[in-house]
C-alpha cells in the first residue's frame, strides 16, 4: 500500500487518484516525481506543435497552389506529415505513457 501525500490515506499502487481526498497519485522514481500533470503537459505541447506545423503546412501548400509554385506545395505536403506525425505521437504514445 502507498500513502497519499496530501491526506495520508492508504491507496494501491496502482491507483490514479487518492480514493480519499482525489488529489492525483504520484509514483516516486529515483529523486523524479512522475504523473499525471507532467504527462498532459507533454502531451499538450505535442498536441500544439503538431497542428501548428500541420497548419504551416495547410498555409504553405495552399499559397503554392495559388502562386503555382511547386517548391511551395511540396514544403507544405512535408509540413502536413510532420504534423500528422506529431499529432499521432502526442496521441498514441505520450497517453500510453
């Protein structure tokens, strides 16, 4: 059994939240403090990079379309798988984790 940091109540290890007091549950490795917060924070950073770049990339390819600049097209098509990358990474992996 693990103790709550906040109220002190006995929860399983494997537990998200203090059945308690319902503060998130942190797991302790080495001196670093994993959890929930830091694993959204990553994800949402992940989330905005990738449409963000997914964005350029809608940008870039339309203006390339519209001046029929290939380079321009071809950069934004680059851009957009980037993105979509990226958004998959935030979704798939970081909430695995």
């Amino acid at each position: 059994m693990v103790k709550c940091s906040k109220c002190g109540a006995e929860h399983q290890p494997q537990s998200v939240y203090c059945d308690n007091c319902g503060i998130p549950v942190y797991e302790t490795k080495g001196t670093e403090r994993l959890g929930l917060r830091k694993m959204s924070v990553r994800m949402m950073t992940g989330l905005l990079v990738g449409a963000a770049l997914f964005g350029v990339g809608i940008v870039l390819g339309l203006l390339g379309n519209q001046l029929s600049q290939s380079n321009l097209m071809w950069s934004g098509i680059v851009f957009i798988i980037i993105g979509i990358i990226a958004l998959l990474y935030s979704i798939l992996i970081l909430s695995e984790s």
